[in-house]
C-alpha cells in the first residue's frame, strides 16, 4: 500500500542538493591610458602675430609658416600676406612677377626626424625655405639667420651664404642649436646677386625678399609641470602590547 515515508524521504533528499547558479562573467575593466608626454605637443602651424609683425607658432616638435610668406612685397601676382614679415626695419622688394622672379614662399623649423618632444634649448634643428629662384638660379644667392629672442633680435647667419641651386621652386636647409630663450626667429633672406647685408641682416635690393618665423622653445631649466600625485603614506606599525598581568589566583588553604 501507499508509505508517507517515501515521499518524505524524497522530499529530503531534494532539499538537500545544492542550488546550481548561473556562471557570473568577470567584470571587465576599462584598460588604464597610458601617460601622455606634455611636451610632446606636435606639428605647429603658424599664425600671424601682428605684435611683433611675423608668423609665430606655439610650443611643437615643428612650425610651419603655411602660406603666410608666400610671395615677396607687392610683386605682380604675388602680394605677400602682412608683407614685410620682418622682426626689423627689413623691407621687400616688389619688383617682378610671381614665380617669375625671387620670393620666399614657406619656412619650416624643425626637429630631426623621429624626434617627436617640442623644439627645447640645446636640440638640433633644421631651417627648410621653400623659394622661388629667378632663370637659372645662379644670380640668386640664401642667408640664414637666426636670434635668441624675437622681441629683441640679434641675428646670427648660420654658416656661408648659399647659392640657389637651380631655377623655380627650390628647397634650401640649414642646420643649427637652438639657444637658451622662449621666444626666438629665424631669417631667410633671398636676393638677386650677392649683395652685402645691412646692419638689420638683410638685402634690400628690388628683387630682394626677407622673410622672419617665430618659434617657442621649451627651456632646458624650467620644465613643464607633470601632474603630481598624492605622496604615498607608509603603513603605521602598532607597537606590541604587553599581556596584562594577573595576580596569582591563591591556593586554597
């Protein structure tokens, strides 16, 4: 016949088996950004800076003048942007026609290649013009130039004067280290014939065209700040307790 006792005991047994949960998946965690280097602010693109009358560029790895020198005074065709472009009373000629005759059309300063930190006192760093060179070339002759501080510039040529080494569009480099100083320039200066310099560091011959482009220079004794972090405390150690002491319990007597 029917036994309660068996449902009992299998009313037990169920009781006791363990719950099966559904796996959890870890928690995944947002992967941690790596650090960035403050000073590794990138190309720079110049803009004109009208208190100090040249393209200027912010702190970089590079700055480039863009378009802004391209051309040379007012030549047919070819009105340089805010022309001069001068730190100094240096003056354009206008004679010519635009990519006819002598113009300074690009000026970029930068770091050797693969160097990715921001221009610093002390780096190596590279002047390229991209000029315009009359016929074939040979009449037209490239100073380089650079000073310490634009709001105050004394001009240093960087090596011998150049020749242009072919008609049109050409490129010219010089190399040089950079100063101590936040806000230095450097100077191209192409003209027609090989014409002595002025106390301002430039031609001023009709086809003559001087071109200035600001950069900023990290300083080698002021770094930028890296963002600090909370000092790191060192665990308190407790110091060891002595167990208190219990008188005797006394023996009965």
């Amino acid at each position: 016949g029917y036994d309660v006792t068996d449902d009992l005991v299998f009313l037990v047994k169920e009781s006791q088996e363990p719950l099966t949960s559904a796996p959890t998946s870890t928690p995944t965690k947002n992967p941690t950004p790596m650090p960035t280097n403050e000073d590794d602010s990138g190309p720079q693109s110049a803009a004109y800076d009208p208190s100090l009358g040249a393209p200027k560029c912010s702190f970089g790895s590079s700055c480039d003048s863009q378009g802004l020198l391209d051309g040379c005074g007012t030549m047919t065709n070819g009105n340089e942007p805010n022309q001069p472009n001068t730190l100094n009373s240096c003056y354009d000629g206008s004679g010519g026609t635009y990519h006819s005759d002598e113009s300074v059309d690009k000026i970029v300063v930068s770091q050797a290649p693969g160097i990715t930190s921001d221009m610093t006192e002390g780096d190596t760093v590279t002047i390229t013009a991209t000029v315009w060179c009359w016929s074939t070339g040979a009449p037209d002759y490239i100073d380089f130039y650079y000073a310490s501080d634009a709001t105050n510039p004394v001009w240093v040529q960087i090596g011998e004067r150049q020749q242009c080494p072919g008609g049109g569009a050409q490129t010219v480099t010089a190399e040089y280290t950079l100063p101590e100083g936040d806000i230095q320039a450097v100077r191209v200066n192409l003209m027609y014939n090989s014409n002595p310099a002025s106390t301002d560091s430039c031609t001023t011959g009709g086809y003559d065209d001087t071109d200035d482009l600001v950069i900023s220079v990290r300083s080698t004794s002021a770094p930028n700040p890296q963002p600090s972090s909370s000092p790191t405390q060192s665990p308190t150690t407790a110091q060891p307790t002595s167990p208190p002491s219990n008188s005797p319990t006394p023996l009965p007597s």
